[in-house]
C-alpha cells in the first residue's frame, strides 16, 4: 500500500500481492573521483549546461504515448496510462535526465485517487518527487538486486521498491567503476580534465587581457654616459641616458606627458631613443584557440557534435544542411543512449505499476511511445502523406505516421457523401434564402426590382 494512502482509499488494491523484503543491506553513494559539489560546478559551465539544455529541450517536447500492445487489447488502459503521465511529463523527463550528471535520477512515488468526468474515481500519481542524489542511500538484497532508498542524513527509512522510480544512466558501464545501480556519470572524471583545463585557461586569458588594457613600455636608450653642462653653476654633469629614459616611462604610466630627443642612429636610421608599448597579438589566439579545443571536448563529452552551437555563431561552420544533418546525428544518439532506456525503466516501473494496481496483475502494459524522429524520416511521412493524399488513398498507419511528424488525426468522411451545388453563401445555401435568384447580371434581381432598375 502507498506510505501516503488510507485503507478507504486503497480499494484497487485488493487482488495486489506485495513480496517482503528480507534484504538489509544498503549502499551509500559512491562519488569515486569527482565529488558531488565539483559536479554541481561544472553544471553551471556555459558549454554544459547548454549540452544538458539541448537534450532537455529535444526531450520534454516529444510527445510520449502509451500503445497497448495486440488487437483484442482494450485501448481503455493505454488512455488511462496516458491521463495518468500526462501533467508529469516535463518535470519527470527534466528530472530523469540529471542521471546523465549523476549516474541515476532516484524519485518517490505520490498517489492520490482522482475522479474522472464520466468514468468514476482512478488511482493516480499526485507527483513523482525527485530526490537528491547526494543524499540518497541505496538498497540491495543478497543478490544485488534493487530494493528501494531511503536518506539516513533526514531520517528516512528505506522506501519499498515499488513505491519509488530509480532511474540508471548506463548502467552497463556503471559495472565497471562500482555497483550497476549507480549508473555512469557523463561528468567523471575525464570530463572533469577537461572542464578544470577550460576554467584555467579562461582565468589566465582574462588575466592577461587585464594587462593588456595598460601594457608595459619598453624604452630605448643607447647605454652610455653624456655630459651636461649646469647652467648656473658652470660645472659638467654626467648622465645616464637609460636612467632618464626609465624616469620618462614611469611619468607615462601615471599620465605625464613625454618629450623626447629625436635622434637616428647614422647606421640603421632608428631613433636611438624611444619608448614603445609591449603588445603580441599571437597570445590572443593561442588562448582562443586553447579554449575552442576545450569547449569541443567538452560537447563531444556529452556526444553533441560542436558544429550545431557554432553554425549559431560563425559563418564558417558550413551550410544550412550540414547543421540538420549534425542534429539529425544527435538524435539518434540521445535516442539510443537516453530515450529508449528511459521508455524501458518508466514503463517497467511506473506505467507497469500504475495499471497493475488499478486493473489488476493480469492487465496488459501498454507500451511507451515517443516521437523522437529524424528530420529526414519526417519528410519522408510527409512526402508519403502528401502522395497518398493526392491520389485519394491512404496508406496504411497513417494515425501512427501522423503521432510521428505531430500532426492531428485525420478526420473521417463519407466516400458516397453528394457535394452539394454552388459556392458557400450563393443562391442555393439556405441562409440567402428569398435574398436574390439567378445570379447577377442575369434573370431577376431583387434588388434591381425593388429600386426600379429591374
């Protein structure tokens, strides 16, 4: 029974039989090299959260929807599945996603019984609560086999499996670092390389644009002595002509202005004296090009090709084609690696759980669906769409085809249905009924009768 339902509200489950849990072992989450705090850091790098952004974006606008599987299945519980997720889409998708920075996305389940209109009162989830992964304490039986969390750090016990939804990014290669459950964190340890490489250079290029804005003067002076004749008192006076060079820069750099002797050496026609500010324009783009090498590892850390965000910049990035090639690319990474696994677990633990409870353990799942498509397989429905429409047959699946490029249904009508005659509003629709007869120019006009010209 759901920790958060009464008895008098928990009539559907009558025919549920809960396993006890006999295990009593809990793992703690491991951070392995790079810690919880550092992650939340590199969350907030401009490339990173734009990657996370983009596959957020693509994936809370899909349209999710549950198909329940053979012919003679009643599609009452795919509808039902449907009205169930349907206000939880955007946050459970959003929230899911952050296994991608942690490894796993751990939430509680929240039911409530809601009524609707014309069918009576269903079990549903008031909210699917994420948790925080920094505080989440994993359970497993003897067998390694998941057995809910609780959060020791707020003095919460462990939560039975069933009544929580723990969602694991890559748990394959979550074998290899620690226990499977635990996923695999896109930001490890060698995005992290990556990412402290970037902030270190970003910190050392600003600090050298800070000196830029009043560079060092380098003076030129021949190094030699000169005498100088006082005019008061007669007596010769040596000097050093770099010395007074050197006084002449600082009196620069706090805004005196200089003057200084003009002269040529007679060998190579350069002044012998002058002053000149230190400036290299090399640096600059050995620190641009150091930062555009990083800020690409970090987009192919998280599989984005770069080209999708420069095309937004640069002219240089190439054609219009080549950037929705690179999307279409994209997709059918983050829709194997992130979308079908997410349809596998939401299905088995959410959908599953819901409909079994409220249909019984015998009811069929239906199965979750996404339009994740390419764009080239959109044209492609279209232009079949287009062709069938202009031949007067529909091809086969066309709802389905039509779920896929998001488009409405289409609409049902009659083959032997007898056109009616005339246009909207002429002579024959019944709204003009006793305005005019005949056509204008033509026969009797009313209007031309009633003032005479008839």
């Amino acid at each position: 029974m759901p920790r958060n339902l009464g008895k008098e509200k928990a009539k559907v489950w009558n025919d549920l039989v809960l396993f006890p849990y006999g295990g009593k072992y809990y793992l703690g989450y491991q951070q392995e090299d790079v810690s919880f705090n550092i992650k939340l850091k590199m969350l907030g790098h401009p490339q990173i959260k734009a990657g996370l952004r983009l596959a957020e974006a693509i994936l809370c606008n899909t349209e999710w929807y549950h198909q329940t599987p053979g012919k003679d299945s009643p599609d009452e519980i795919s509808e039902y599945a449907d009205w169930v997720l349907e206000h939880l889409w955007h946050d459970l998708v959003a929230s899911a996603l952050m296994a991608r920075c942690f490894g796993f996305s751990a939430f509680e389940k929240v039911y409530t019984m809601e009524s609707r209109e014309g069918k009576g009162d269903y079990l549903t989830y008031e909210k699917i609560k994420y948790v925080s992964p920094s505080t989440v304490d994993l359970y497993v039986d003897e067998n390694g086999n998941y057995g809910g969390f609780g959060q020791k750090v707020y003095d919460v016990e462990r939560i039975k499996p069933e009544n929580t939804f723990w969602f694991v990014h890559q748990p394959q290669q979550g074998i290899l670092r620690q226990h499977p459950l635990f996923g695999w964190s896109e930001l490890d340890k060698d995005m992290y390389d990556v990412w402290y490489r970037n902030v270190i250079i970003w910190q050392m290029f600003v600090r050298y644009l800070a000196k830029k804005v009043s560079p060092p003067l380098i003076g030129y002076a021949p190094a030699m002595d000169k005498p100088k004749k006082d005019r008061v008192t007669g007596l010769t006076v040596w000097y050093n002509l770099m010395e007074e060079v050197f006084n002449v820069a600082q009196k620069m750099n706090e805004g005196s202005v200089a003057v200084l002797p003009y002269e040529e050496s007679e060998k190579s026609g350069e002044k012998k004296i002058d002053l000149k500010y230190l400036e290299s324009t090399s640096r600059v783009e050995a620190f641009l090009q150091s930062l555009n090498a990083t800020e690409a590892q970090l987009f192919y850390g998280l599989i984005i090709p770069p080209s999708i965000f420069t095309k937004l910049t640069s002219s240089a990035a190439g054609s219009y084609a080549m950037m929705e090639s690179m999307v279409d690319v994209y997709l059918v990474i983050l829709k194997g690696t992130v979308c079908e696994p997410f349809k596998e677990q939401t299905q088995e633990q959410l959908t599953k759980d819901i409909v079994r409870r409220q249909f019984g353990l015998k009811a069929p799942v239906p199965h979750l669906q996404a339009t994740l498509e390419t764009a080239s397989v959109r044209k492609t429905i279209n232009d079949s769409l287009s062709v069938a429409g202009n031949l007067g047959k529909w091809c086969p699946d066309v709802d389905q085809y039509l779920k896929i490029i998001g488009l409405p249904k289409s609409a049902m009508f009659d083959p032997n249905f007898i056109k009616p005659s005339g246009r909207i509003g002429g002579p024959d629709d019944p709204s003009r009924k006793g305005e005019e007869v005949g056509r204008v120019g033509g026969g009797t006009e009313p209007r031309k009768v009633a003032r005479g010209t008839g």
